[in-house]
C-alpha cells in the first residue's frame, strides 16, 4: 500500500482556504497549526506499513503568490524531522483538488501497479497507526475506504481501483465519493471517525481526545496539542456555561 500525504507550503494563501475558523489573534496562527498537524499526521504515515509518498504543490498548482522561496523545499521542510530521508516527494498534478486527487491515485494503480492507495489529510492528527495499518486488510473486503471526519468530509480515502474523480471533492465528500464507488460497481468499507482540525468542532473534539488520551496515558499527536496550546485555541470553548 501507497500512502500519500498531500501537502502545501505553509504560507496564508494556500493554507487559510483549508479552514473555517475563528483563528486567534496571533498573526500565523493557521501556518502554525497547518505545520504541526502535517508532522503529526506524516510521524503517523511514517511509522505505518505502507510506503510514504510525499505529494506537495508547485508554482503550477499554487494560488498567485508573489514570494520567491521554492514551494518543494517549504514542503519538504514540513516533514524534514519525521520522515526518513528518502522519502518519496512528488509533485500534485490537476487544477482542482478533485483533479489531483484523481491524478495521483490512478497513476499509482495503474502506472506503477499499486495494490491500494491511501489518501491521508494532513490535517487529521488523531489519526492512528492503526486506522492506517487497518486499510490492507480492509481493502480485501471493500475496494474503497473512506474515513469520515465526523462533519461529512473525509480524512482517509482508499482505493485498489480508480474510480471517476471529476468534481469528487464536492461537499459533502463522504457522500460524493461514496456515490462515485456505487456507481463504478465497488463496494465501500469505512474506518473509524478522526476529526479534523479544520472546522471549531473539529478542534473542540481534538483538544477533548488529546485530554483524554493523556487522561489514559495514551500517546497523543505532540506538536499539534503544543500550538493548541500555544496558541490558546484549546482554551476558547471551555468557558464554563450559563446556569
């Protein structure tokens, strides 16, 4: 199995349309819950069975933008502490979130023979080892598996056979692309629910997980709870309620 982690360079223009949220006051908040939850989520895909595929934009599939650092080397330093140094890096081909999603899983299915390919979102960082060592044997069964984030997206997607990926990133994901495996006669499977980081409940139901994990002396997703933390994101909704 595959395992891509797509990802951006951490600057505002491409990571701010990644989330619908009240962010703090601190100026780069975003970039930097953006750059933890991307090392979490890349030490998890590392630690896993499958091969890490590394799959960044560049100049021609990032929004304008008038800075001159190499988007390949932003990316690369995303993961540079938690992944080997010769993890595979390759560059996201297609216009569209849906367009490059498709492009690189059918490529590896069909170009390069990959028995299944897991899409992770970087910004899913309660995700598992287990959620992801699971999808082998769950693609035995089920030729697509979607992990649910709880608010109708998705944080996992995985296939053994291509599926039609014209507007498949259209919300609600979960839904769109089970509907597009139903009608190219595959059969569905599901991992457990992983919020994302994406959304103030998704951040409310990290925060409460990672409060819990450590409660039971469970590992947690490090750098993703220190810029909670740091950047007061988990404080903002434990007010005590009205009586």
């Amino acid at each position: 199995m595959i395992v891509v982690l797509p990802v951006s360079p951490p600057w505002s223009e491409c990571v701010s349309p990644r989330f619908s949220i009240a962010a703090p006051d601190a100026s780069n908040a975003l970039e930097t819950l953006y750059e933890a939850a991307v090392a979490d989520v890349a030490s998890i895909a590392e630690a896993s069975s499958g091969q890490l595929l590394i799959n960044y934009r560049d100049e021609e599939t990032l929004p304008e933008t008038d800075r001159s650092d190499d988007p390949a080397d932003a990316c690369r330093a995303l993961v540079d502490d938690v992944v080997s140094d010769d993890v595979r890096f390759e560059r996201q081909v297609g216009s569209t979130p849906a367009a490059r999603l498709g492009n690189t899983v059918t490529h590896l299915l069909e170009q390069e023979a990959a028995a299944s390919v897991c899409v992770l979102d970087p910004l899913a960082p309660l995700v598992r080892r287990a959620d992801v060592d699971g999808v082998p044997m769950k693609v035995r069964r089920d030729s697509v598996i979607l992990g649910p984030d709880g608010t109708g997206d998705v944080y996992l997607a995985a296939f053994t056979d291509p599926i039609d990926f014209t507007d498949a990133c259209e919300p609600p994901v979960l839904s769109t692309l089970a509907d597009r495996a139903r009608h190219a006669d595959r059969s569905i499977g599901f991992t457990p629910t992983v919020p994302r980081v994406t959304t103030d409940a998704g951040i409310a139901a990290t925060t409460a997980a990672i409060d819990a994990r450590r409660a039971a002396n469970e590992p947690v997703p490090e750098a993703t709870a220190a810029a909670l933390e740091d950047l007061e994101f988990a404080n903002r909704d434990r007010d005590e309620p009205d009586a």
